[in-house]
C-alpha cells in the first residue's frame, strides 16, 4: 500500500469534487466544499483509505499537500462561483512549512483571492497544543483567510476548538441534522448551537440534509447554511444553481412543524424523592427504637439496615400500639428490633423511574403508601421517600405533560399549540385552523364507560395524524374530546372532509348492535331525565388566518372556539367554516 500511495503522489492521481453549499434564505449556492477521491480503480479511491494509509506510512502532509493542490487548480479551472472550503487538518496546519505561505503562493499562482478559501478544519485526531493552533489560525487569518470547523458534535474536541478558534463557520455534524424533523433531541442540540453562533458571530451550516422536511425546520431555527444530497450532490463538475424544488420550498413563507416531547415520565427518578433518614441496626433493641420515636415526636418510620444494607421499617405507630398491650414490652422490649420490622418494605433503586415506582406502589399493599420505600443504590441504603411524595410528584408530572404532551394520545397539548400559531402568525403566511370536538361524548362515557370513551379519543388522534401531511400540518390535543388542527396544507378542506368520513365510519364499532341500529341509546342528562342519544359524530369549526389578520393566539383560539359552536348546532358530523370575509354559510358533512 505504501508504494502504491507513494506512486499516487508522484503522479499526482487524485480527482477533485465539489458539494454546493446553500444559503437558506435565498436558495442560491454560496460556496462548495472540494472533496477529493483517489483512483477509481484502487483500494484507496475513498478518502477514508486514502487517509489511513497515508497516516500509517507518515506521509499525511505529502497527501494533503497534494489534496489542496488538486482541489484549488480544479476550483480556479471550473471558474465556480463563491467561496471554496478547503479540508486541513489540524496536524497540517500546525506544520512549519504548511504556515510559511505555501498555501497562499499556490493561491496567488492560479489566481485565486484568498478571501474566498475557507480553511475547514477537519479532526481525524484529538488536538491538543491549543496555543500552537491559536497562533497557526492567526497566521492564516493574517494572510485572507477564514477559519471553519468540521463535524460539530462528533470530532474529539470540536467544542474547545470552538472556544479557543472563535471560527467564522461551524458544520454541524449530520448524526444531528438526518432526521431532525422527527427527533426532539436533535432539533434542541441544534437550537442551541445556533444561539451559541449568534452570541460568537459565528456562522452555521448543517451537513448532511437529504429531505425537503429537515431543510426547512433547520431554516426555521434560524441556520444560515445548508449542505447535503438534498441540496446537490459531490460532483466534479457541479451545478452553479441550486435545484429549482429547494429554491421554492425556501421561498415559501410558511413554518416547518417542528418534532414534539411526548409525556417522557420515565425521565425523572425516585432519586429526586431522596430523604436521609438515619436508619438503626437490627442488634438495637425495641426499647431503644421505641425511645427515639419518643425523643422525635414527627418521625413516622424507622428503616433498619445492617452493614448497609436494608432489612426492613419500623412503624411508628405499629411500634406504639405492641408497647400499648399488656406485658409486650416488658416481654419484647429487650429483643431485637426486628421483632416489629416489616421484613418486605418496598426497595427501589435510585434511577428508577417515578412512573415504575408509583406502578409498582400501586399493586402493592395499602400499607406501604402510609410507610414509604427504602431507596438504595447498588442494593446499598442511602434513604427514604414517602409515598405522599411520590404521588405529589406523579400528579404534577401529569399536569406538566398535558400542558406539553396529552398522555392519552401524545400529541402536543396546550403550549405547544400557542407556540405554533405564534410561529405561523410572525411567518406571514395564510393558514386555517380547525377546532374538531366530539358531540354527545360525555353521555357515551357515562353508558359504556371511561376506558372505551379513551379508546374513541384516541382513535380520533390517530383519523387526524393520518389526515394530516405531518411536515406542514400541526395536530394538537387541547384536552378531554376537542382537538386542534393547524393546517398550511391548501387542501386542508378535503383533508377535513376525509376524517370526518373514516371517523363516521369507525366510531359504529364502539357500541353495541342494538344500538347502532337503533343510532343512538338511552342515557340520563344531568337533571336524571331519560334521554334518546345519537351515535357520536364530529364537528369541526374552521377559521382561514390571513397574515396581519390575528396578532395572538388567544385571539384565534376565541375565533376558533366560536367557529367550533356553531358547527355543533349542525346535526350529525359536520364542518362549519367561518367565512368572515364574505357570509358565514355551514357545509354539512
């Protein structure tokens, strides 16, 4: 392999390519990245080789010398437009001979302004003379050049390098960008880089887009540049022109849906519940537990470990009511204190999950809600939490996530919404919002109970998501029955129109024959009257927000919920569209 590199290097064998770099407001390419390719008919055709074998036979500067030179000849003989991202490594860039201007003379020599070549710093190594790489890139700024930094979030130190560099570009690692519109994660890794960027001056670009969705939720956050097989391909001859499909979806006004938390419960552990309660050894006597109860009139429960390891809990009251029996203490109270202990306290360890927990609490005898649970780590004591704790904990992470996430159907709940109606209001672009609710819901619960009453509410969150084109259209679920549905897409009417007839279709299988062929049942109203219901149905009230016609969300939600009331008064399922501009006419469904 050495020799063939090294007859790869005299004969100067390498090929250049060059991948567009996009800018997101405008669509038109402002740079291209050189890439380089060996033989193609030789084991070290790609780079990754190419590079591998150079580092092992020491001829890493040799190879990237000649990588430059390939790639700055081909860039000048193309006569591309904008500015070139030239791959260095930090290991070259540190190199005497790299930083006495070779670079900069071969430049000058084909013709090129320095202050269109990016060096791109791409890690293979960790870099760790930090010093020596600030008075490397200072040098190169002083002869026109600027500075970028590859991968962020995958190289060895590319934070650091950040910090120290203060680069004018940052390239996001693609492990963050493929896939962003659905992963909650990334999105927020990504938001925070940018805020980063725009706090240091700093400029970012997103590698590896390769869908139109990934493209415009990283426009959204606000990233200045794009790069990936979405927006062109690497190619020795590249297009000058973005494709006409990304140009207009950027020029689109409009906001990409961005990926939602669910209700992560299982994020949170019993280890936020911790209590150190000073526990007592099983050789301690009942006496001496039953006088510490004394001496702390609030201590309830008293955990016994030996050798750090839980055995069980005293109750304080349990304790009380023996002493309380004739001859009991005279007979126990010099006994072990195990002799009162409930010997299967519950034990959890400290990254358990509160949801487990409070699951297991649950299928657990009543008495261990009053006692508590021993938390352990690695089967060692470290303290108690209570079970008044650990229900508080639970109901307010519940309240949390509905504001966030429904637990029943997952899908955004209140803050969400207002946050995507603020973003689709600042974006200026016309949208509608559709309020779906469902009629004699309530009645329906009381008949056939709660759970087949969750089961019709979560088959409408799923009719809706199905409907719905999931990179332009926002499905939420304010609570209970009622739904909202933020749509861009145009034919948001049909889409309407087709939940209302699968919903139509599917609610039938929830009750039973006689009833559907009756098309309703029997049920008392809240004054205990006798009253004939019909089948569920659907109604949506609709609103068309043109830009600069609402400036809240509260101001469309009370638009909205009006719309929804006078879709109700429509028997059966129905659509009513508030056409405010012309005469407000319903249209039965």
């Amino acid at each position: 392999m050495r020799a063939h590199l090294l007859d790869i290097i005299s004969r100067a064998q390498l090929s250049a390519l060059f991948q567009p770099i996009v800018d997101m407001r405008s669509g038109d390419i402002v740079a291209y990245e050189g890439l380089i390719r060996g033989p193609s008919d030789s084991p070290l055709h790609a780079p990754m080789n190419l590079f591998k074998v150079a580092r092992a036979n020491g001829l890493t500067v040799q190879v990237e010398h000649l990588c430059r030179k390939v790639v700055l000849e081909r860039f000048a003989e193309l006569q591309l437009p904008g500015k070139l991202f030239l791959n260095v490594s930090p290991e070259c860039l540190l190199q005497r001979e790299a930083r006495h201007g070779e670079t900069l003379e071969h430049i000058h020599r084909i013709g090129i302004n320095p202050e269109r070549v990016i060096i791109e710093l791409t890690e293979n190594q960790p870099t760790y003379d930090y010093d020596l790489m600030r008075e490397a890139v200072l040098h190169y700024r002083q002869m026109g050049f600027q500075i970028a930094i590859d991968d962020l979030g995958e190289g060895f130190s590319s934070l650091r390098l950040w910090s120290e560099l203060r680069p004018e570009y940052v390239k996001i690692d693609m492990h963050f960008i493929q896939g962003i519109n659905h992963d909650p994660v990334k999105l927020q890794f990504v938001r925070s880089i940018q805020e980063i960027a725009e706090k240091s001056n700093t400029l970012v670009i997103a590698e590896g887009i390769e869908t139109q969705a990934e493209l415009l939720v990283l426009r959204d956050v606000g990233v200045a540049f794009g790069q990936g097989y979405h927006l062109g391909r690497p190619h020795p001859a590249p297009a000058r022109a973005a494709p006409a499909e990304v140009v207009k979806a950027l020029a689109r006004n409009g906001v990409a849906v961005y990926p939602q938390r669910g209700a992560e419960n299982n994020a949170v552990s019993v280890y936020k519940l911790l209590n150190e309660v000073a526990a007592v050894p099983s050789y301690m006597s009942n006496n001496e537990v039953y006088e510490i109860f004394v001496r702390e009139p609030k201590l309830m429960i008293i955990p016994v470990v030996d050798d750090e390891l839980p055995l069980g809990l005293i109750n304080r009251f349990d304790m009380i009511e023996h002493f309380a029996r004739p001859y009991q203490r005279e007979l126990y109270g010099k006994k072990s204190c195990k002799q009162f202990m409930d010997r299967n306290p519950l034990i959890a360890d400290k990254d358990t999950s509160l949801q487990d927990l409070s699951f297991r609490m649950v299928q657990a005898a009543a008495h261990h809600l009053f006692n508590g649970f021993i938390i352990t780590e690695h089967g060692r004591y470290l303290g108690m939490g209570t079970g008044h704790d650990l229900m508080r904990e639970i109901t307010q992470m519940q309240i949390n996530a509905a504001r966030y996430a429904n637990p029943l159907t997952q899908l955004p709940g209140n803050v969400p919404i207002d946050e995507h109606i603020d973003r689709l209001l600042a974006s200026g672009t016309r949208f509608w919002v559709c309020y779906f609710d469902l009629d004699h819901f309530k009645p329906f619960n009381d008949v056939y109970g709660y759970r087949r009453g969750d089961d019709v509410i979560q088959l409408t969150g799923k009719i809706l998501a199905g409907h719905c084109d999931g990179d332009r259209d926002f499905v939420g679920h304010i609570g209970g029955d009622d739904f909202m549905v933020l749509f861009q897409s145009e034919d948001w009417e049909a889409r309407c129109q087709a939940v209302l007839a699968e919903f139509e279709q599917n609610v039938q299988d929830f009750y039973s024959i006689d009833d559907r062929e009756r098309g309703g049942y029997i049920s008392e109203d809240r004054q205990g009257r006798k009253v004939f219901y019909s089948l569920m149905s659907l109604s949506i009230g609709a609103i068309r927000v043109e830009p600069r016609q609402y400036y809240t969300h509260h101001q469309i939600a009370t638009a909205a919920a009006e719309s929804k009331k006078q879709a109700k008064k429509i028997h059966g399922n129905s659509l009513f569209i508030d056409r405010r501009q012309a005469a407000a006419t319903p249209a039965a469904g």
